[in-house]
C-alpha cells in the first residue's frame, strides 16, 4: 500500500523523462489515509507510484482513463480461511474482483503449518466440515516450505499467523488436556521457528478444540514468542454468546500480561441477548487502550458467521482427532449424554443453517435450519444433530445469523477496526 504524501498531492512530479509504465488519469483517488480523496492522475514506473498531479499527455505504455472512480490501493483482506484455496486456485479471483490484494491467514487457530505427515493428517481429517476434503502440493515441514507454495504463484500478497491447532496437534496431538512444561517449550520452540520462517504472528481460537484446553501459562509463553518476533496475535473468543464479555476480558488480560498486539477476531455481540450490546464491548477496548493494550478488532459486515458441525458438540465430546469424536457418537451411552446435553443447550437451533456437507443422500437439506431437520425426521435436535454428523462422517459445515444489523453497523465505524471477509 501506497499513501500520497503531502508533497505529492500537490502535484509534484519526479523529473525522470521515461514514460510511465502506467498512467492512470481523471480517477477521485482514496489513500486509505482517512483524509478526503481528491481526483487526481497517477504515474506508475517500475511498480511504483512516482508521481501524481495533472499527467495526462505524459508518455505512458499504458494508460487507463478512471473519470467517475475511485482508484485506491489494494485492499486488505485482515481475517481469511485459505490456507487450502489459495494452493488450489492462487488467483483467487473472487478477492481481486472486490479489489483484495492481500490476505492474512490462518485464523481462528485453525491451518496446517507447521505439521509433521502425522499431524497434517489429523488436521485435514478433523477440519475437513470447513475446509473440505483437499490434496495440494503440501505434505508437512515448516512454515517456510508451506510458504514457499505461495512464492510467485498467488495473485494476491499473503500475511501468514502460525495457527495454534498446529502447533499443539505437532506436540501433543489433538487431545483434550493441559500440555506439560516439556510441551509448552516444545511449542515456545515451533513458534519462534515459525517467526523467523516468516509468520506475521500467532492465531488462536479458543472456542475450538484442542486450543480450548491450553492454559494461561501455555498461551503467555507462545505469546512471549510472538512479541519477541516483532508479531502479534489474533483471537477467536471463547465465546460470542452468553459468556462474550468475560472472553473479551480474558483476550485482553492475555495481551496486556504478555504485553504483545492483539487482534479481535469478528467481533460481534452474537445471539438475541446480547444484541444492542456492541457500544459496551467498544467501551471495554478503549479501556484497554487506555491502559496501553495494543488491541484493534475485525469484522464481517453480515449477520451471519460459519464454522463446522461439530464445534457445537459439547466439549468433552469434542477432544482428539477425528475418529475419537465419531467413536464417541457411535458408542449408545455416550451419544445418550451427547443428545440430552445437545437438546438443553441455549442455542436457537433455527438459525443454525447447513451449508455444506459431503454425500449425495443429504444434499436436500443444504440450505435448511437444524430446527427444520429435526422436526421433518421427528427426532430431537440433539439426535439429528448426532446423526447427520455421523452420515456424513464429520463434514458438515453450517452458516450460524446470530448478528443484529444495528450492532455490525456500529463495530464496522470503531476507528481501530478492519473487514474481514472470515472466508
């Protein structure tokens, strides 16, 4: 990204006399500097910006007339899922077409480097309900060889966080337990590579498992990691619904005690309890700011956020890999206490939509509510739930409206907030 300094605005043009590359003439230029844009013309030479004023009839090999639009630099995608789509189609002609040219990933803890083979396994089989089932050039090492993937392939920039999941599944495996002192500097260890590697920083998602079990000894000390490699981290709450603020408070109280930058990940007040209630999450990051937290937040500007299926598990349910969790639906006694803890949950289950699944049997009911299921096979919520994760063999991915317009409205205008697309 190019800002337009002040001498330049004025119309200064660098005194080279070889043509532009790129004239771009007439267009009401934005610099995403938050002054007020003015229509301006623009030299481009060796992909860079050299010069802005009045240019037109200057030497140019190419030239575009932009009267009646806005020319801004590349937008920035701050909270992404392709760890896997951009192997697969480095264009990524859907974030061009909007004017993203560049993407930070992996978020929400969830991606697949550093892995071992072992690990990488885990990951993808676990994962798949969000990012399907995928073959690509990457078969595990570190963060640079993942990188190495994208280098001069990718339409679009890319800023990578080391995803927590990762980390953890390398050490000890995707279980459901607090790691040991040899683990966590094992995972200290992994980090300050993955930095060095490249990362941007570290992304945690602390609603999802295995991520859920680390303590806050394990997270100061990755965060420690992260700071004394110039980064910073993003957070997926532990909760967006009924426990939002005390999962607000614990991401800031885990940024202020590791005195390292934290991101919010797609903020929201998610859930008909708390919509109305964005003004009182902003009040507390500007407490925060007050107090020298480096805090800053993004967010989707829709009502509707998605992950998979089986994240809405209960949490005991949720621990180890993929087939720990499919034997524990399988097992009677088990899915007995899954299905009753399902069917008490807080969870308006009509606005739970499935979006995705894998076999051609249960295509139909893409596109319809949890609610709508389980009354159509007239069983509970929690045994259709149980049972269609059980069909489809874990892949299902569901899109969740949960969000009130008024709110996203209003954490879209925070000045230290960026969109993100969560896609």
């Amino acid at each position: 990204m190019t800002t337009l300094g002040r001498e330049r605005a004025r119309g200064d043009v660098l005194e080279d006399a070889r043509p532009f590359d790129l004239l771009i003439t007439g267009g009401h230029v934005l610099d995403g500097a938050g002054q007020p844009g003015q229509v301006t013309d623009i030299g481009i030479r060796d992909g860079r910006i050299v010069a802005l004023g009045v240019l037109k009839g200057k030497p140019a090999r190419e030239c575009i007339e932009a009267e009646g639009l806005i020319v801004a630099p590349g937008f920035i995608d701050i909270h992404a899922h392709s760890d896997v789509s951009l192997l697969l189609n480095p264009v990524d002609e859907p974030r061009l077409w909007q004017g993203v040219t560049t993407v930070v990933f992996s978020n929400c803890g969830l991606g697949f480097a550093p892995a071992t083979e072992r690990s990488l396994a885990m990951l993808k089989r676990t994962y798949a309900g969000v990012f399907g089932y995928w073959e690509s050039p990457w078969r595990g090492g570190s963060v640079r060889q993942y990188l190495d993937l994208f280098a001069d392939r990718t339409a679009v920039n890319v800023a990578y966080l080391i995803p927590h999941a990762a980390v953890r599944a390398m050490v000890l495996g995707l279980e459901g337990r607090a790691a040991t002192e040899r683990e966590v500097a094992q995972m200290v260890d992994l980090v300050h590579q993955a930095m060095e590697d490249g990362a941007f920083g570290l992304s945690v998602g602390l609603a999802y498992a295995p991520m859920r079990w680390a303590t806050r000894d394990e997270l100061c000390a990755l965060l420690r990691a992260v700071r004394e490699g110039g980064g910073f981290f993003a957070i997926h709450l532990r909760d967006y619904f009924g426990g939002l603020f005390d999962a607000l408070a614990e991401a800031l109280a885990l940024a202020e005690e590791a005195d390292v930058p934290v991101q919010i990940s797609h903020l929201q007040a998610a859930g008909r309890k708390n919509w109305g209630k964005a003004e009182a999450l902003l009040e507390m990051l500007d407490r925060a700011r007050e107090r020298g937290v480096d805090v800053t937040v993004d967010s989707y500007p829709y009502m509707a956020g998605s992950t998979f299926l089986h994240a809405l598990l209960p949490e005991w349910a949720q621990a180890g890999d993929a087939e720990a969790i499919l034997a524990r639906l399988r097992d009677p006694t088990m899915r007995r206490r899954v299905v009753a803890e399902l069917n008490v949950a807080s969870r308006d289950w009509g606005s739970v939509i499935i979006s995705g699944l894998s076999s051609v049997k249960n295509q139909s009911l893409v596109g319809r509510s949890l609610q709508e299921i389980a009354e159509a096979g007239t069983v509970s919520i929690g045994e259709a739930l149980v049972r269609l994760l059980l069909e489809e063999d874990l892949h299902v991915s569901i899109v969740s409206h949960h969000g009130d317009e008024a709110d996203v409205c209003r954490i879209l205008q925070y000045p230290f907030h960026m969109i993100g697309s969560d896609g």
